[in-house]
C-alpha cells in the first residue's frame, strides 16, 4: 500500500511573477481551491494519508493552508458560507502534514532526496502540484491508477503522456517494451531532449511513485542536465538494475506551471467543475 505522498514545492514559480514574488505558485487558484489542495485530494482518494512537502523560503502560505484557522472559522460561524472551508476542514481532519524545506535549489531530485526523513523506507507517491491531473471518465484519479499498478508491480512507476515533437525538451523523455495497453517496461530515459536526440514523444509528468531505496541512488546523483540533480538520473539506474514503469494514465493533464497551462485548466474547472457542482 502506498501511504505518503511527497509534494516538491521548493521552486520559484518565476513564469508567474510578480505575483509569485511573495506567495507560492501552488497557492495560486484554479478558481477557487489552490493548485496544491487539488492534488493533495487526489492522492487521498487515492488512500494516502501522510502528506510531506518539501518547501523553501516565502512558502509559509503552504503551511497555513494545511492548518485549522479557528479565527476564521469563528467569523464565519453562522454567516451560510461554512461550507466553503468544508473541503480543507475535511482534508486537515484526515491527514497529517509534515514540513520540511530544501535550502538550495539544486533540482527535482535534490528536492525529493530532501524529504526522505519525511518519507522514511516504504514506497511512496510524489505529486508536482503544478501538473493538474483530472481522470476520464468513469476511470479512478491518476494517482489512484497508479497505486493500483503499484500492489500489483511492486517498483516504481511514471506517468506519462505523448507531446508534440517540438516539446520534448520541457520533459524528460522514455523508451520502453510495452508491457500492455498504456504500460511500458522503461528501457531508457532522457531529460529534456531536442526532438532529434528524444527516443519517444512519451513524456513523464508529475506523479511518480518511488521506491525508497532511489534515496541511497539520489545520495550518489552527480548534477546532470542543466546542473541539476535530475530524478531521470536516479531513475534510469533503478531501471537498469531492476524494473521501472511508465504509465499512459487515463485522463488529462494541464500544466499549470505556465501561463497557458494555467488558465485552460481554470476554464475547465470551471466549466466542468465547479459550475457542475452549482448546478
Ligand atoms: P519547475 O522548474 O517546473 O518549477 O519544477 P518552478 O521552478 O517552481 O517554476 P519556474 O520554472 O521558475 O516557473 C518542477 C517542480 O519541482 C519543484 C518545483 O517546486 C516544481 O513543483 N522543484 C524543482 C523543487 O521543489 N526544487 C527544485 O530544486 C526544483
């Protein structure tokens, strides 16, 4: 069973300045939740409860919003509107979060080697809350997908999705025997690969779920692309020496670490979300 999830939150955000120079990118709504409350759901439907983010300085904002606000809560108390805290009540009441901060930003995999007192030596899931993830219908939410291949492949496994030739170099990149419909076994990876250098046009987005001993492979992580400590690195070895997945979840994703990104997912939720629920 998959029990903690790690939210990697350290970055700047620097696509959406000003308005991330003091509040973190994934405090930013997509309507009316922040970007990081979506995902932290997700992995709770998923039957994850123990939630670890790793953050850096100006994220204080992440902390206050996985904590009851008594003063706010008090305010409101008979005014009609107590259900819009409902939803972070409900998730504050459920599951436990655990802080830690990344002093330096020296890359994904650097961040996720930061939170290993947070997730200890079972396997675990790790969320980029900037990449929002919705579910096709009648199917489970990605994470979910991916635990259920998870109890049944036991290592650890990627989600990814095809892009645009001319968008390899925004991700890192597999090639893999497909193992069945949507699932390869990975046989290589590249980061950020100019179209010409990319194995595929299968590109690995934010959920992964890990197996702990990457900690022990990350500790020993040279820097590599960009001079930074790369979890493809990490990755590439846990798959030459044993198995990694990469999964072709069943959904949609909206990279809502651009601006683009950002505002078609505002406009789905809000056409299929939230005025549903209206309605
Ligand atoms: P990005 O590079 O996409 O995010 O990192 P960013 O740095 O926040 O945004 P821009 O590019 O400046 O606009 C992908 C994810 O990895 C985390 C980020 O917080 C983001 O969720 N990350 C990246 C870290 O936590 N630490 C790092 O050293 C690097």
């Amino acid at each position: 069973m998959i029990r903690k999830c790690l939210f990697p939150v350290a970055g700047y955000g620097t696509r959406f300045l000003p308005a991330t120079k003091a509040m973190p990118k994934e405090i930013l709504p997509i309507v009316n939740k922040p970007l990081v409350q979506y995902g932290v759901e997700e992995a709770s439907e998923a039957g994850v409860h123990e939630f670890g983010f790793v953050t850096g300085r100006g994220k204080r904002a992440l902390e206050d919003h996985f904590d009851i606000s008594f003063e706010l809560e008090h305010q409101i108390a008979g005014s009609g509107k107590e259900d819009l805290l409902t939803s972070i009540r409900d998730l504050i009441d459920n599951n436990s979060f655990a802080f830690t901060r990344q002093n330096e930003m020296k890359g994904l995999g650097h961040a996720i080697l930061t939170g290993q007192n947070l997730m200890g030596d079972s396997p675990f899931a790790v969320i980029l809350a900037d990449d929002f993830c919705v579910p096709e219908k009648g199917h489970d939410g990605v994470l979910a997908q991916m635990t259920a291949l998870y109890n049944q492949f036991r290592c650890s496994i990627v989600a990814i999705e095809e892009v645009p030739a001319d968008q390899t170099h925004k991700y890192g990149v597999i090639a893999g025997e497909p193992m069945k419909d949507g699932l390869y076994r990975i046989t290589d990876m590249v980061e950020k690969p100019n179209p010409e250098d990319a194995p595929t046009n299968l590109a690995i987005i934010g959920r992964y779920i890990l197996t702990p001993d990457i900690f022990e492979i990350l500790s020993r992580t040279e820097p590599g692309k960009g001079g930074e400590i790369q979890i493809t690195d990490a990755l590439l070895e846990q798959a030459k020496n044993g198995c990694v997945l990469a999964y072709q979840f069943k959904g949609r994703r909206f990279d809502c670490g651009s601006i683009d990104g950002f505002v078609e997912a505002t406009n789905y939720v809000y056409e299929n979300i939230y005025k549903e629920g209206k309605s």
